[in-house]
C-alpha cells in the first residue's frame, strides 16, 4: 500500500491533526516505509511459533488466600462519627 499526500492529508484529518502541505510531503514517505517494514513482518513464518506474554521466562511468586485481618468490625465501627446495627451512618444524599 503506498501512502501518497492525500492519504497522509486524510490520516490526519481524521485525528485532528493540523498539518501543513510541506508536513504532509516530508510525513508520506515515512509511513510508506513504515507500512512496508509492516507488510514485511507479514510475510514471516510464525506457525512454529507459540505465543508468548513476555520475552523472559517469568513466574509469579503467589501467596496463600487467607484473611489476616477479619473480625474487627467493631473496631473500625468505632472511628465512625456515626454508625446504625454495624454499618456506618451517612446524610442522605438524594432528596
């Protein structure tokens, strides 16, 4: 696909982008070369390839899924300027 002028005119129109007639001729050729180095990527063989998240090898350090710090509810309640049967009390917001 060739980016001519009109293309880079209509790229950058489409993203708000002011650009000038002397901008769009300096900015064609380098996104024509970018969408050949694009249709080249395309061409290589990546069937034997399996995909991949990150270039290195990486494992997570996981930990256990326990609770460390329940049944403080009283506690916490006990910060509140206003709490009603365990839960905090707060002004009523829609009329």
């Amino acid at each position: 696909m060739a980016v001519d002028i009109p293309t880079v005119k209509k790229i950058a129109s489409l993203a708000r982008i002011a650009i000038t007639e002397d901008e769009a001729a300096r900015i064609a050729p380098e996104l024509d070369n970018i969408m050949g180095w694009i249709e080249q990527l395309s061409e290589v063989d990546t069937r034997d390839v399996e995909p991949m998240t990150a270039v290195i090898a990486n494992t997570l350090r996981l930990r256990d899924d326990v609770v460390s710090d329940g049944n403080v509810r009283d506690a916490v309640l006990a910060n509140a300027p206003l709490a009603d049967r365990g839960f905090f009390t707060v002004p009523k917001v829609i009329e």
